[in-house]
C-alpha cells in the first residue's frame, strides 16, 4: 500500500475489498483519506464507496460522496450514476433516485434497470413498469435485467395481462433459457396464482438452483400446496441443492400446517448444523412450528438461537407464550423488545393487550395504552379493539366507553367488543341498545353480535327477549352455530323451563353437542328435574366416557336427589376408570400482581379456615369488628 500509495487504483482495490468483505465504515475512512491525499478520484472510486454506503444505509455518507461527484463532473457518467440511483434506492430515498434518473441525459439500458430496481425495492411495481413503457419509445434495448424486474413487478400487482406481455418479451430474446430469468417467470406465476404454469416453467429447466427450487417452494406455499412443498425440498435436497435460509423456513411452515412434526424437528437439527437457525426468518418459521404443537421449550431454543433478532422474531415468541397459557410472559416480553433497540408495532402490542386481557390486568392494559398513546398506534384498527375488549373484560366499562368512542373507526368486533362487555356486567339493556347503533353504522351484526346478546338477556334472565334475538338471526343473514343453541338452552335452563329446553335441543338442526347436553344437566339439577338430568346425562357420558366433568354433574345430581345407591355405583365407576375433576379457579389483581385462586388449593383453604375463625368469634361476641371490616380482613 505504501509503495502504491498514489496510485488510485489500489485504494480502489481496497475500498472495494473492505466492501465485499462487510467492513464498511472501512470502505468510507478509505474514500475519505483518498480526498485529503488529492488523489484523482474516479467512476469506479465513487461507485465502490455508494455500495458501501448502500450495505451501511449511511445516507448522509452518500450525499456527501453525490456532492463530490457532481463537483467532479461524473453526474452524466454512466457507471457512477448508476451506482448513485442504486445506493438510494437501496437506502429507500427514492425520490432522490428519480432526480438523478431525470438528471442523466444519455440513459443506458443500465440506468433503466436501476431506477426500474428501485421502484420495485420499494414496493412500487407501478411506476417500476412506467419506467419500462417510457423506455421502449426511447429504442432502449431490454436486457436479462430488464426483462427479470418486468416479470417481479407483473407479480407484485398480480396483473395477468401485463405478465403475459412480460412473457412474450422473453421468448422473443435469446436470453430465454438463462436461469435468473425463468426463476423470475416461475415467481411471478406463483405469485399470479397460476401454479400450473410455474410448474410447466420449472420442468423446462434445464438447470435449477437454489433460486429456482426457492421460487417453486414458495410459490407452492403461498397457494397453500403445503405437501407438495414438502416433496419439492425433498427433491432439492437429493439433487445436492443446498437450501438457504428462506427454503428451510417455507419447509416448517409446510410442516407446521401438515402436521409433519417429525419432519419439522429434522429441519430444526439440519438449520442448527447449517448455521440456518441464526437467521431471523427461520427462527421465526420454527417459533410458530414449535407453537402450534405446544413445544414452548424448544421455542425459546430456536428464538434464543437467533443472531439478530427482528420484530417479526419477537412477535412470534410473544404470542406463542400467550398461546401456549403463558400470557405473564408475553407481557414481560414487551419490555425486552424495547431493550433490544426495536419499536414494538400494532402486532406487539395487540399479542401483549390480548395477554393482559386474558389475565383481567387492567393497570397492566393502561401502562401499555399510554405506550400506545406515545406511539401513536391508533391508527390500528385492531389494537383499539383490543384495548376495549381488555377494558370489558376487567369490568371498566368507563374506560372502555371512552377508547369506544374516540375512535375514528368502528368496525363489527368493536361493537361485539363492548355488547359483551355490557353483557358480562349487567348491563344487558345497553347492550341490546348497541345492536340498532350497529346497523346504523353501517355494519353487519355477525354471529358474535347474537352472541353475545344472547348471552347478555341470559345474565339478566331476560328469557323471552333473548329467544326473540335468536329467532331473528336468520333474518339478519346470520345461521345459528352450536353455540348459540347452547345460549339458549342455557338460557331456559335457567328460567326454570326445563321441558322448553328439552323440546328446543329435540328441534335442533344440528346434533347435539357436549355444552348443550352439561346445560341440560345443570338446569335439571338446579330444578329438581331428575328424570332429565339422568337422561341429558347419559347422553353426555356416551359422548365424552372419559371426561370428568359429566360424571360429577351427574353424581350431584344424585346426591341432591337423594339417590344415594346410584351416587355409591357412580363413584365406583368414576374411581374404577380414574375420573378426575379439573379445579376450577378465581383471580384477582392486587398492587400489580394477579393472584390465581385454584378451587381445594392451599389459598382457598387458608381463607376458609380465616372466615370460619371470623364467623364464630362474631357469634360469640368475642370480635368487635362489624361485618364488612371483618370480611375486610379475610381477603
């Protein structure tokens, strides 16, 4: 270096070298102490030092070097212009890309392709195939590059005619058999939904590489062909094809909705021994996988194996804690996402409000409501629905109305959002109230909306109005599913009107299902209707043999009866085939905290024995406590 230290062509060689080589602000310094050694900078100087810039998205770097290459006279030079365009396409500024597309008079096919690039870079596939209708007149030749961005653009806005056009330039060029490109007219078939035709093009390849196999994955993927994705990496691997890291991913997403959990496991240990489980996108492939087959542990292998993790790798952590019952966790994730130097989005924060909303933790929701508020997230729609739903859901109805109607925009599961919330809280006169509010709105109450107005009148043992709700279901193009059977029958159940109920499931234009049938049997039991509680009863035990639930039902339905032959029988069965009772449980937060209280735990046991020892000190006259500051006390 020293010996050659005037020459420009070595410091070229090393600008270039620290580039490829990732060593960007290398690259920089270089061009920088070039400058001050008055070295004749060149095109190919300038054009190194912009794909620096472009690889470290240092745009204030990249201004710089375009000042110093307008001052030089290179501003029509094509090799430097071209570069130029790129570097700020690649950084995202691609209104500067159209002025010094617009500045260059002599344009070379090279130039063309360049500001086609960065359209399409940006997302912008309708001004990527302007460029291209304004080059032709221009007697512009499309080259190999031309014709490969066309056919990416034609398949980003799903334009069937256009990619036909795109096609027919193909085949007129003799760069028809190149590689790139029938990757390029495979891609676009897929994303157009014409998968028969990306298969016709990928058997004509003479040659495939992992471009191609990739582009036939993906497509396959995307049009839900999730075995024949599977076949496809199968026969990318016996042809000595090395997957990337976008292969492995589509794979386990392929598995994942399979259910090929072998399958998935195996890509997992093969990304592992690649180095492939390191890149965010199939970290977050095997998150998902892992999942949806209640592997937590091994989740949080594959999202700690992550070198640099994205937000779409947080997100998928954050929600399969919540759904794997979880939801503490996702919530303290959110936190950590911020420590990591990312935003959280409308995704983060909708997974962590639906955890909180699980949990009934309202100051938990309001911490994460004032982060929306500074983020100004609530321009998504789905982020305030769930902040309504989490508000409901805690009984704060107040708030909840006042996120409700500071919306800008109300769509059906807003409104469902605050009917069940008004339903679930007593409030079953508003709740009806809201359901004319919907339809002048403008939208359509659903199978939620009845619902939960059915279960609302149901609360407030408002039967013949919730029976008026679901007869007029259908007449609002809503049909009636299982649940909504279930409501009612629940619904006369508890209005004492058993034999309503009975004939009502008789009429049914579905079979019966467990809830209707454990419905029947409360109500009966709760009626002193034991003929039908018996009879509900055995219908549910033929259904669910093993379930516990039936058979303790059934077995209080006996001892409140006074059977206690039948109740000695039933627990000698339940005790021969090891029946056993989920506990249910009770929550409540306090100073930040949520204490779960689990029905025969040691907390309830402990508050029990508290209020005996309360109740005879009171009888006794041995407390001077009134009753509400000893009941106080016990909780």
């Amino acid at each position: 270096m020293l010996e050659n230290k005037h020459s420009i062509a070595v410091w070229n060689s090393m600008i270039n070298g620290f580039c490829e080589n990732g060593v960007w602000r290398n690259s920089l310094q270089l061009y920088s102490s070039a400058k001050n050694e008055a070295l004749e900078l060149g095109s190919t100087t300038f054009s190194s030092v912009l794909t620096a810039c472009s690889q470290g998205e240092a745009v204030d770097f990249g201004c710089q070097v375009h000042s110093d290459l307008v001052k030089m006279g290179f501003e029509q030079d094509s090799y430097a212009s071209t570069s130029l365009l790129t570097f700020y396409a690649k950084c995202g500024v691609v209104e500067d890309a159209e002025c010094v597309f617009n500045s260059v008079r002599d344009r070379t096919v090279g130039i063309w392709n360049s500001m086609i690039s960065a359209y399409i870079n940006c997302g912008d596939a309708n001004n990527a195939l302007d460029v291209y209708i304004k080059m032709r007149p221009e007697q512009v030749e499309p080259d190999f590059f031309t014709v490969s961005n066309v056919l990416i653009a034609c398949g980003m806005i799903g334009s069937h005619q256009l990619g036909e056009t795109a096609y027919g330039e193909l085949i007129k060029r003799p760069v028809k058999q190149s590689l790139a490109l029938q990757s390029a007219l495979l891609t676009m078939y897929s994303k157009l939904g014409s998968f028969e035709e990306s298969c016709k093009v990928f058997r004509e390849m003479r040659t495939k590489d992992v471009v191609a196999w990739g582009s036939m994955i993906s497509g396959s993927l995307e049009n839900r062909k999730f075995e024949e994705v599977l076949i496809l990496f199968k026969g990318m691997i016996s042809e000595g094809v090395k997957p990337d890291a976008s292969v492995v991913a589509s794979s386990i997403v392929a598995c994942l909705v399979y259910g090929d959990v072998k399958l998935g496991c195996c890509l997992h240990g093969m990304s592992i021994k690649e180095g492939l489980d390191l890149d965010s996108c199939t970290g977050r492939a095997l998150i998902e996988f892992y999942s949806k087959f209640k592997k937590v542990e091994m989740a949080e292998e594959a999202f700690s194996s992550v070198l640099v993790k994205n937000l779409a790798a947080w997100n998928a952590f954050i929600s399969c804690n919540s759904l794997n019952g979880l939801p503490n966790i996702s919530i303290s994730l959110l936190p950590r996402v911020l420590q990591d130097g990312l935003c959280p989005d409308s995704v983060s924060v909708t997974l962590a409000l639906a955890a909180a909303a699980e949990l009934a933790a309202l100051l938990v929701g309001k911490a994460i409501h004032g982060y929306i508020i500074r983020s100004l997230l609530f321009n998504e729609n789905q982020v305030e629905n769930t902040l309504v739903d989490l508000c409901a859901k805690c009984g704060s109805l107040v708030y909840a109305e006042r996120v409700f109607r500071n919306m800008e925009k109300r769509d059906i599961v807003t409104w469902n959002s605050m009917i069940g919330g008004y339903g679930s809280h007593g409030e079953c006169h508003r709740a009806i109230g809201m359901l004319k509010e919907v339809r002048d709105s403008g939208e359509s109450p659903d199978g939620v909306t009845f619902l939960s107005l059915i279960s609302s009148c149901n609360h407030s043992g408002l039967i013949d109005t919730g029976l008026s709700l679901f007869r007029s279901m259908r007449e609002s193009g809503v049909e009636p599913q299982m649940e909504h059977y279930v409501t009612v029958v629940d619904l006369l159940g508890r209005g004492g009107r058993v034999e309503e109920a009975w004939e009502f499931v008789e009429g049914m234009a579905m079979v019966p299902e467990r809830g209707i049938w454990l419905s029947l049997l409360s109500a009966c039991k709760v009626h002193g209707r034991f003929e039908l509680g018996e009879a509900a009863a055995y219908k549910l035990l033929e259904m669910e043999p093993e379930n516990g639930g039936g058979y303790v039902q059934l077995l209080n339905l006996y001892v409140e009866g006074g059977f206690k032959e039948k109740a000695a029988e039933l627990r000698s069965l339940m005790k021969e085939k090891g029946v056993r009772k989920v506990a249910g449980c009770s929550w409540i937060e306090v100073k930040d905290k949520v204490e779960v209280f689990y029905s025969g735990g040691t907390k309830m046991v402990s508050i029990c024995e508290t209020l005996d020892g309360l109740r005879s000190s009171m009888k006794r006259g041995e407390c001077g406590w009134g009753v509400g500051e000893a009941l106080l006390l016990s909780v």
